[in-house]
C-alpha cells in the first residue's frame, strides 16, 4: 500500500508540471498575442421580439491562434485577468466594437447599440473613463449607443470609486447592463444606488426554462423588477422558439442567444443587419 501510495504521489506531481507547463506556454502566447494582435471580435445579436429588429449586438472577443485555430475566451480570459492582461486585450475590443458600430450608423438609421463587456479589473484601472473617451471621439459613436456590460462583482470592490466612474458614465449618455444578473451574491440595494439601465439574465436561467418552474419562478421576478425599476430586461441563451415564446408571453421582448444568431464576424453580422434592420 506503501509503494502504491508513492507512485500516486509521483504521478499527482508529474501531472502538476504538466499542468504548470502548459499554462507557462499559454502565457507567453498570449503575451505574443497581444503583441502581434491576433484577436478579432464576433458579434451576437440582441434581438426585439416586439420590433421585429436587431436591439445590440455584443462584442465577445476570440483569439486567432497560429496553430490551435479561433479560440472562445473560455481558453484564455481567466488567465488574461490573471496576468493582467485583460484590460490591453478589453481595450482593443471596445475599439474595434465602437469603429464597427460607427459604420452600421451610416448605414441604417435604426442600427443598434454595442454592447461590450468590460472586466472589473479593467473597470477599476487608472485611465479607464478616458479609454472610453477615446474609443468614442476616435470611431464617432454617439455615447447613448455603448452598452458596457459590468459584473456584479464591480459592485463589491471600490464603492466610492465605482459610484463616481458610474454616475460619469451615465452622466455622458452611456448604458449599463449587469451582466450574468442572478449569478452574483450580492445584494440587490446597489440597483437604487448606481446608474444602471439593464439587466441580463444568465444563460442558467434560460436554458431550461420551458421545463424548470423555479426558473420560471426566478425569471418572471426579474422581469417584473426590471419593470418597477424601468431597467431594461434581456434574456440571454435563448436556444429555442419555446423559450423565445415563453419569454415573449413573459414580457420580455429583449432576447440574445442560439434561437435567433450565433456570433459571427462584422461581415456576417452586417447581413443579418440588412435582413432585419432595414426599412
Ligand atoms: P457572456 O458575457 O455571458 O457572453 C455570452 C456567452 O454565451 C458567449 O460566449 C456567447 O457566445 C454564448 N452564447 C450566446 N448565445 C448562446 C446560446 O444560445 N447558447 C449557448 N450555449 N451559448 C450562447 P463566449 O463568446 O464564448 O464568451 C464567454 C464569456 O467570455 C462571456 O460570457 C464573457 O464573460 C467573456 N468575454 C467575451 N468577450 C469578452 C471581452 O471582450 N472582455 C471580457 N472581459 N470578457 C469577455
Ligand atoms: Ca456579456
Ligand atoms: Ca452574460
Ligand atoms: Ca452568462
């Protein structure tokens, strides 16, 4: 039992370094990403169900790797926050998301907002309103038209500094959305006290939703909260026409997810803008 109790020591360790190296090599890619920018930035509809037109669209970002194809930020963000990386590589998406924006607004005169999401780190940084500043005089994109998509985590750290970048924000035009709402712990008071407009409900909610009653239960309080607060409401991982359905019957008209548009690039997402958004 002895022995065996070593060999499984050994092979926990080895696998340890395993691990370790592999999150070494991912590091210095990433930082030679950065470098030789190799992001792009999809764009997913959100779309009105009430309207009949594309709402947004939300930038989520991929990794072209040289050898392991386009990545999802599943690969890559964790360790990016970790490295302090995520505030260069949120940088580059909220600039390019604001461009491509700017050229929908010369073309449709019902074009939707862009919505980007932005990690508590890089909401906490020096120099982030001005980044947001500059991503906006540099493209034209009227302010009113980015969303920024926060956690409920930003609402936990930096109270005082969080208010003041907030109430800037909005002071400008710029819309807030909680992002993953219903997943965080913390307490709801920090709707009343911060310059919010929307809410997101998480995917978890969604993708049962025709079935699950808790779900059921826990959504319809989020669209009726959303009405007493006027907080905008949209549902995320809508999959299905019976969810869509069923959110629609609930009175949210806002839905993002498979049912209606997967991500794609700017050229894919301007067809579907054609498709949908023009009168
Ligand atoms: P998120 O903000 O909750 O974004 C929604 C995710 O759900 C996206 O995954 C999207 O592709 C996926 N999704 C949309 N509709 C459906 C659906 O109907 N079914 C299913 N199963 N999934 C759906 P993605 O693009 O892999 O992004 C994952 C997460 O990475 C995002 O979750 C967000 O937290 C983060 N992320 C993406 N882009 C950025 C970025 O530019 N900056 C930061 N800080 N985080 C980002
Ligand atoms: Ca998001
Ligand atoms: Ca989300
Ligand atoms: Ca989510």
């Amino acid at each position: 039992a002895k022995a065996n109790g070593k060999n499984n020591f050994q092979f926990f360790t080895a696998e340890m370094d395993e691990k370790a190296l592999k999150r070494r090599a991912l590091e210095s890619e990433l930082r030679l990403a950065i470098e030789k920018q190799q992001f792009i930035v999809h764009y997913q509809a959100i779309f009105d169900t009430e309207k009949n037109h594309i709402y947004a669209s939300e930038a989520l970002v991929r990794w072209q790797h040289p050898e392991k194809g386009l990545l999802s930020p599943f690969h890559f963000i964790e360790l990016a926050e970790e490295l302090g990386l995520i505030a260069d590589i949120g940088e580059f998406v909220l600039n390019t998301a604001c461009d491509c924006a700017a050229s929908w607004h010369k073309s449709f005169d019902n074009a939707p907002s862009i919505s980007v999401n932005i990690s508590s780190m890089q909401f906490q940084r020096d120099g982030f309103l001005e980044s947001i500043e500059n991503a906006l005089n540099k493209s034209g994109l009227p302010a009113e038209k980015l969303i920024l998509e926060i956690t409920e985590s930003v609402f936990i750290e930096n109270d005082q500094k969080t208010i003041t970048q907030l109430t800037k924000l909005a002071d400008s035009g710029i819309k807030i959305a909680i992002d993953d709402f219903g997943t965080g712990y913390s307490s709801l008071s920090y709707l009343k006290k911060f310059p919010v407009n929307k809410l997101k409900i998480d995917r978890s909610f969604i993708s049962d939703i025709e079935h699950n009653h808790e779900n059921q239960a826990l959504t319809k309080a989020i669209i009726a909260m959303g009405q007493s607060l006027k907080l905008e409401v949209i549902a995320e991982g809508v999959e299905t026409r019976d969810q869509m359905q069923w959110l629609k019957d609930s009175e949210c008209a806002l839905i993002q997810g498979y049912w209606f548009a997967k991500p794609s690039d700017h050229e894919d997402f301007k067809t579907l803008l054609f498709k949908h958004n023009l009168r």
